[in-house]
C-alpha cells in the first residue's frame, strides 16, 4: 500500500476550510452525496492513542440511532487488533465510539468522540513479527459518518501512520523537494539534491548538502579537505593560534537497516529545521550518570538549547544520506534485494548500495558520523565494547565520542520520553564491538570521523523524536567543539602522513583480561609497513584481483602510486609501472584495515560478528607489506581508476585451453554451455596443461576477448587430451541469499524447482536424501554437514563444531585432485563456521585438510580453532550404484560474496556433476549419443532426425568393413548435412555442436 504524498504532513486546516461551503452549494453536489466531516485532527498513530471529534450536519433532525461510522468504507467493527496466537488481525475492535452522537446545543449539526486506539496492543512495534505487519495498515482513509436511514454520508480524508512523520521511500524525494523549495523562499542557505546512483532495484540513492553557501562546500571539497589530507600540520597550527579562520566541517547522517525505520525520517525533521528555520530549540535532560562513567558530560546541563542556525551553518555542512537500503525500505526488510546486510558490507563493498555510500563517505571524508538504528534493549549509543580495531587513533577519537554520546543521549531523552541510554563500552563486556570495518561507523572511524551507532529502543513515535533529539544533540556537540574536534582529526591525518605509529593509541587495545596489549607489532618497531606492493605479472596470483583491488582503494580515498622505473628492494626487483600503496598518508589506517589479515581475537568469548576482511586472502591475490623507508624513490601518482586485464586470445589454432584461474573464466564457461556450445574439461595433467582447465573453441571464445579477465593458450592440433564434456548444470540453491547471489554470479543456470536440478549446493539445514535421485550434492558449512550427518545418508560420516559463528583465515593442505584444480597445496582459506570434518567414509576422497601446523590459525575470532588443527576440511564421494556425488566443506565459499578465492573450490564441485560425453571411440557411440539427444528433443521434427540417421547408419556400416575412406568422405558428408540442419533451424546450437565434435573426432581417427 502506498499512501499519497500530499498528505505527508497532514493538514487540519485544509479538511475545515469546506464545511460551510458545502452545505451552501448542496445543490451542486451531484457526483455524490457526500459532504465533508469536520474532524479535530486528521492524523492517527499506531503506536500512539488519539482521539478525534466529529461533526456532521445533514441539515435536519435526524435519528440518533441511525448514524453509523465507517473507516475506509469499512464498519469500525472491522478493524480489529492483531492477534499474536493468530498472527492475523482478529482481536477486539481498536477503531471504537467513546462518546455516542448528539447534536450541538439546539443546532442539526451532530457530533461524536471516537478513539483510535494501538491495533498492536503495544507503542512498541519492533517485535520482528509486527515489523513485517504493521505497514499495511499506513494509507490515507475515509472517515465517514453516515445517516443509516437515508444513506447520506460526511467525510473526511484522514492518515493513519506508524508515527506521524513517518514516509515510504517513494514520498522521501518529494519530502525533500518540497523542503527544498521553502527553503529557496526563505533563506540564502545552499541545499543540493544528489543520487549517489541506484540500487539493485532501479531506485535512486537519495543525498542531501546543506551549507551556508555554495563556497562553503567548495572549500571545503577543495581547499580546507586536500589541505588536512596531505599537509594536517599546518591546519593544526592554524587551530592552535587562532588562524583557521571561517570553516566548515562535515556532519553525516545515515541509516543503513531499512526495517528500522525511525533515521530516514529524522533525517527529513533535521534537514528541514536546519534549511528553513531561524532557530532550532530543544530540551537536554541530565544524564542518568552510571557511576561506571569516568567521564562527566563535559557540556552544559541546561535544559532548554537554542541553536542559531545560521551559527550552526557557519560551523558545519550537513550531509544527509537518508536511507542506504532503498530497495529494503519499499519491502520493509533489512537487507538489500539481493539479501546482503549493508552494514557488514561498508568494507566488502559487493553489493552497489554500501559501495556507493562508501565512495561518497571517502569523498567527503566527515568529521562526525551518526549511523541511526533501531531496537536492541535500550537506547544504545557507542562507542563499543573491545576489542577495538587496531588501525584506529584510539586515543585520538574515544574521549570526544564518549561526550557527544552523552550530548546525543540527552537530547535523545529531552525530546522523547525516554528515561535513560547507555553506551556499550560502560555496560556490557563484550560483544558488541567495533572491530569490523564492515560497520558504517567503523569505517567512517578510518576516514577520522567521531562515528557512532544509534539504536533507539522501539519502533514507534516516541523512538522517532528520541532519534530527532539525536540528531540536535551531535549537532550540538559538534558546534560548540569544533576547534578542538577538528583539530583531533586532523592529528589522525598527521600520524598517518608521518608514518608515526602513537603509543597512546595502546592503552585502548586490551585482551579479554583487560590487560593491555596495544598494536600487535612482532618484531618491529612500527606497526604500519612502509608500503604495500601490489605486483603483477609472474609474481601477482591474479592480476585481476589486484587490479580491482587498485580501483578499489582509488574510490576509497587511498593514494595508491605506481613505479616509474624498476626499483630493487631487499632483493627483489619490481618493474616500472607496478602499483603501491605508500603507507605515509591520511588514511593508512583504512589500508591497513582492509589489505592486513587481521588478529587472532579468539580470547574473547563474545563478538558481535565476523571481524576479517584481508582482502588479499579472500579475494585472492598478492599484496605484500615492505618495510623499507624511501624503498620507492620513483613514482607517480595513479589519478585514475585503472584498467582490468581481459583475456588475449591466439586465433591461429582452433581450440583454447582456458586455465581454471579466475571467475571470469567460470562465468564464459557458463555462458557458452548456455549458447549450446562445446565445453570439454582436461581431466589429466599433461605437459603445461592442468586437470581442471577448460577447453572451447577459439570462435565461441572471442566474443569474450576484452570484456573478460581469462587465461588462454592455443591448443596444438597434434595435443591429446583426456577429456569430459560439460553439460549446463542445472543448479538449485538451498540456504542463505548471500550463496544463492554468488552461484548467480558465477552464472549458473540456477533453477527454483529443486526437481529440475541435476546439483543441489546447500549451506542450509535441510538435507533429504530421496531428493538426491541422479542429482549431486555440495555442501557447505556447519548448518549441512549437520543435516547430512542427521539424515545417516553416510553412516561413518562425522564432524564436530565449536560454534557456528566462529570464524578466521586458516592455512589448507590441499590434495591434487580434479575438484581442487587451480589450487596450490598450500592456500588460506576462510571459515564462518567453527567446524571440522571427524570421519571420512571409505570411500570418500579427501579434497583438503586444516593444516597440521601449529600456527595454522591466522586471523579471526575462534575460540577453539586449535582443535580443528590437521583436521579434514572437505571430501567428495560417490554414492553407491547411483550417479550422485556428494562433496561436503567444513568452511565456507561463499562468504556474503566477499571469499571469491573460493569459488572455484565450489564451480569445479558444480562442473564435476554435470558432464556428458562427446563420441570419440566409434559410430556406434555416436549414435547412441545421437538417440540422446533425439529423445532430448533437440532436433526441429522427425524428418530431420532421420535423415541424420540414415546418414550414420551407412557411416557405421563402412566403418565395420574398416573402408577408411568412405568412413571419412560419409562422415564429412554427414557434417554438410548438419551445417544444411543448422542453417535452416532444424537442429539445436547443443545438438549440432556435439554430433559436429563427435564427426571429427572420428575423422582424425580414421585419416
Ligand atoms: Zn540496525
């Protein structure tokens, strides 16, 4: 249900204005016979009791007992409570008349009390069940008073809404047109609509700037911001005597859940206070101090603030990005379309929203950063629980976070009736902690900003004025310390651009005993190399990987630089042109977050969620960590994004061997069987040619030539290949949206009917072993390994599990083996699960093992993980007297599309279960595969078929007298009739492929 936008801001007057109108015009009122209801306010609340008063007059005296009232031309019987046993709305009437109709004084105007009371029984919507519910009673309805006895009616158009000021996504740019406008009619101030760009779905990313002026934002963008980025020091010594002058730093608002819904909507209350109003004032309640806080709210305690906000404006540029998830805001969910959580994604960046949101948060790198969520237990407002991420300047950022906190809490309070807030880092131990970048706030944090999460405690009215408090209050903190908050951030930028590695930053980092353990820097000194190198060629794993890694921290902010002659270091010679972060800059915090594997944490028994993010490890590719000052004397600046590498094909033979090393490589190989085209796949290694690679023709091939990252090499005519044709798998997913999107985007026939599957991929609980019938199976993780185990499909199958969030990079030993082709035997790979496989069937091939080192465990948050040390980490199996395999990993591939190393673990388990063969011994194979693919119906009609048949039949015929050369003259006749077939449409791209590679097989063979 979509409710009109005219009605956003619900106006009483409006619905008043007509009443003596229309009973003087009465006679004019044709159309229908309604006149207007004249209602005490026009606009209702479900998490809010109202009553409204109605009056009518229908010009006579009319029967008491004959009016009746409906609601959206429904009895108000009708509207009924939800039920919770019945999850539907079938419970006592919430719609209900408290005081019955009587006329005024002597008149025949009659009047009556209704109460719109909570059809949820609660204030409080954010119970996850109500959440899903509760929007489809939001619209714009009729109240009606009728007279029974003659049918006449009076109405009025009134709102019924979560809270008042609350908007579906498609109201939100009109919302800020229209603020817009008022704007440009009162005041000089400089209000600019931006998209970002669209999501998934199509929908714009809506972003708002408010200034004081447009130079405002221009000096900012590109004087005071290059300023503090590449030359901190000599704004701080501005600050320091008094120099800096007029400026404007940046505050952003977000929110990033679409379900919690309260932040989009006081973004819109904030953005038109600060655009059009003079002043804005507000209530701060003191603080409930915990004793806990070392800390006393270091601001005034006045309760009544009131901003200038043309003082404001001198001091800040508000950015308002709305929402992040519009696609999840029109549906009401959480997640984005394809089911990724944004906030977790802010530093994968695979999903479009998040990296958007990222590039402009990089662009504008802000000093304060309020994130608006919606309802943990209580008024939650960081900063977090430890422990901390390590790239942080702690020490730089935490006193001013723990202030404006309280400032926010306060004015939270002073504007809601909400008695109380608490910050995660007084009063809980651990769990909810600022480690993974992948926050909003976190990643904001490596930009230098003073960036917190804000969860109001329930989905309702009152939330959304605490959360508008919210909003004044960090305003309010920001104005009256912007010197010295500026100033911090600027420090921030300074360590970075000197290299300094600040022991006050140490005291932050503790272990679970809460003893300090400061930057982990092994052996040396600093703990930020000098450079990352991002090689390519011979010694980068993929050049595809690195070069996206480029683009990314391009768009990220990072000064990423490029060699300009070819400089040794430590041995090592590195060409002119390879790309390299150098780690004296403004955001080496951000690089070092992303690019570094991370710390083992596993000594903390509580975590909010997976920490890793080591971008080499997962995305596969080589990055190393020099630390060597001034090791690259000759550089350039990389000012642009920069090329991705494509594949470059030799024409001068008719087939290519396509290496099995990217997932670009995985996608064409879909595409083409999806064209009907010939796959093979070598299952031998021979010579440079590895079990596993692909083999196509050159022709089908060179429409991906410059698109596609692949590595090809001719195949030579006189090369022979054990080979297995490909069959387009038929893939049906089961689990999580995250796995589902992947195989999606590796471009597998995915299907929804499980039945219509030749492979099912799984990371979910359902296993059922009937539904295997000539099907494979991969499973994936702790969830279906448990469900197999269960099922006692494989009997001596066992595993054992920490717990299924544990998580971190681990070292593999990988086994040569045809489901592990284009892995070495040594790699890192990841796991979300805590698992490890205990028990191997006997027949089962084990694929790979936990490593036996000690130190097998790099990175990550897995209390336990020393158990899984040696350990089997995937096998595959063929089931007895049936075509199924089953193949199982005790880690995950698929990781919210972020382990793309993986997915080949996973593409060549999906390949190795749907292949089929191309004739290669004799005609009698080919005839075989020929009633295959006749009874497939790959041929246009029965005519067409048969003379195919006539024609491999007398083929067959010669070959069985061993006529060598009628064998090859009918045999290439047969291949003119299958160029005539496909020329006409009689046979299929799949059918003539195949009957096409099957002939020349047979006439090599023969020749
Ligand atoms: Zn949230």
């Amino acid at each position: 249900m979509k409710k009109l936008f005219g009605s956003w801001k619900g106006s009483l007057l409006a619905l008043t204005l007509g009443f003596s109108f229309v009973l003087n015009a009465n006679d004019v009122v044709e159309a229908d016979e309604k006149s207007d209801l004249d209602v005490s306010r026009s606009t209702f609340s479900l998490t809010e009791e109202r009553t409204v008063e109605v009056k009518a007059d229908f010009g006579e005296d009319i029967e008491l007992e004959d009016v009746e009232f409906e609601f959206g031309e429904k009895d108000l019987s009708e509207w009924k409570k939800w039920s919770e046993d019945e999850e539907d709305f079938d419970g006592e009437p919430f719609i209900n008349v408290i005081e019955e109709p009587k006329f005024v004084d002597d008149t025949t105007e009659v009047q009556a009390t209704i109460e719109f009371g909570l059809p949820f029984d609660t204030n409080d919507l954010s119970n996850r069940k109500i959440r899903t519910e509760y929007q489809q009673l939001i619209d714009d309805y009729e109240l009606t008073m009728i007279n029974a006895e003659n049918g006449e009616e009076a109405t009025a158009t009134v709102e019924l809404n979560v809270y008042d000021e609350f908007l579906f996504y498609d109201e939100r740019k009109p919302a800020i047109d229209e603020i817009i406008t008022k704007s440009n009619e009162t005041n000089d101030r400089y209000v600019e609509y931006q998209s970002l760009g669209e999501t998934t779905e199509g929908r714009e990313l809506n972003f708002v700037i408010l200034a004081k002026d447009k130079n405002a934002v221009d000096k900012y963008l590109n004087e005071t911001l290059p300023t503090a980025l590449e030359d901190p020091e000599s704004l701080i010594d501005k600050i320091e005597d008094g120099n800096m002058g007029d400026y404007q730093v940046p505050i952003w608002f977000n929110n990033m859940h679409a379900d919690e819904v309260e932040g989009p909507d006081a973004q819109i209350a904030l953005l038109e206070k600060f655009a059009v109003e003079n002043e804005v004032t507000f209530d701060m309640d003191e603080a409930v101090m915990d004793e806990e806080m070392e800390n006393d709210a270091p601001f005034d305690k006045e309760k009544d603030i009131t901003l200038d906000v043309d003082e404001v404006l001198d001091d800040v540029i508000f950015l308002y990005a709305f929402e992040n998830n519009p696609d999840g805001r029109v549906v009401n969910t959480r997640g984005n379309a394809n089911g990724f959580d944004p906030n977790r994604d802010m530093a994968f960046q695979t999903q479009v929203e998040p990296a958007l949101i990222a590039e402009e948060m990089a662009k504008w790198t802000p000093m304060s950063y309020i994130d608006m969520h919606g309802y943990v237990d209580g008024f939650l407002i960081e900063p977090t629980t430890p422990p901390h991420n390590p790239n942080y300047e702690y020490d730089l950022l935490w006193n001013e976070m723990v202030e404006q906190a309280h400032s926010m809490g306060q004015a939270g309070m002073g504007n809601s009736n909400l008695d109380s807030y608490f910050m995660p880092i007084f009063d809980m131990e651990s769990g909810w902690d600022d480690m993974n970048p992948g926050y909003g706030p976190s990643l904001a944090m490596l930009h230098g900003a003073f960036s917190h999460t804000v969860e109001v405690p329930e989905l309702g009215q009152d939330s959304y004025n605490a959360m508008y408090g919210v909003g004044l209050g960090s305003t309010y903190y920001v104005t009256e310390n912007k010197d010295k908050l500026y100033k911090n951030q600027l420090q921030i930028f300074e360590r970075g651009v000197n290299g300094e590695d600040d022991r006050s930053v140490d005291e932050y980092l503790i272990d679970v005993d809460r003893e300090e353990i400061g930057r982990l820097r092994g052996d040396n000194d600093n703990f930020f190399p000098d450079y990352y190198v991002i090689p390519e060629g011979e010694d980068q794993k993929s050049d595809l990987e690195a070069r996206k890694m480029v683009n990314y921290l391009l768009r990220n902010g990072v000064t990423v630089e490029k060699t300009t002659k070819d400089t040794d270091v430590n041995g090592t010679m590195y060409s002119e042109g390879t790309y390299i972060v150098p780690m004296k800059q403004a955001k080496r915090g951000f690089v070092n977050a992303v690019l570094q594997d991370g710390e083992d944490v596993s000594d903390w028994d509580d975590m909010y969620d997976p920490i890793i993010v080591a971008f080499p490890v997962l995305r596969g590719f080589d990055a190393q960590e020099i630390r060597e000052p001034e090791a690259f004397t000759h550089t350039t600046e990389v000012d642009e994004s920069v090329e991705i590498p494509t594949g470059e094909i030799d024409e001068n033979s008719q087939k290519q061997v396509l290496k099995n090393s990217t997932n670009d490589t995985i996608q064409i190989v879909n595409y083409l069987l999806q064209e009907g085209k010939i796959v093979e796949k070598v299952i031998e290694t021979k010579d440079e040619i590895n079990k596993g690679d692909l083999v196509v023709n050159t022709k089908d091939l060179l429409q991906y030539e410059g698109d596609y990252s692949f590595e090809t090499e001719p195949l030579e005519s006189s090369q022979e290949l054990k080979v297995e044709q490909l069959k387009l798998p038929k893939v049906s997913v089961n689990g999580s949206s995250q796995l589902e999107y992947s195989v999606k985007d590796l471009g597998f026939n995915v299907v929804d009917d499980q039945a219509d599957a030749n492979v099912i991929v799984s990371d979910g609980k359902e296993f059922n072993p009937e539904t295997l019938s000539e099907k494979s199976f991969v499973g994936i993780g702790s969830n279906t390994l448990d469900a197999v185990e269960e099922s006692n499909l494989l009997p001596e199958f066992d595993f054992d599990i920490t717990k299924d969030n544990h998580e971190g990079i681990f070292k593999a030993k990988v086994n040569d083996h045809i489901l592990t082709s284009g892995y070495q035997e040594d790699e890192l790979f990841y796991t979300t699960f805590g698992a490890w496989i205990t028990s191997v069937p006997e027949e089962g091939e084990v694929l790979a093992n936990f490593s036996d080192d000690d130190d097998f465990y790099v990175a990550g948050w897995w209390p336990g993980h020393e158990k899984a040390q040696g350990e089997v980490l995937a096998f595959t199996q063929k089931l007895e007297n049936t075509d199924t395999d089953i193949t199982l990993f005790a880690n995950d591939l698929a990781f919210r599309a972020h382990t793309q190393y993986s997915y080949r673990l996973l593409a060549n388990s999906i390949f190795d279960s749907s292949t089929e063969e191309i004739p290669d011994e004799d005609v009698e194979d080919m005839i075989e595969v020929f009633e295959d693919l006749k009874e497939a119906g790959e041929f246009e009609d029965d005519q067409s078929a048969r003379s195919l048949k006539v024609h491999l039949s007398a083929v067959n015929r010669y070959e069985k007298k061993e006529l060598d050369e009628k064998v090859v003259k009918h045999l290439e006749g047969f291949k003119v009739l299958l160029d005539h077939q496909q020329k006409e449409n009689l046979i299929s791209d799949k059918a003539y492929n195949i009957l096409k590679e099957g002939s020349d097989n047979l006439i090599e063979k023969w020749e």
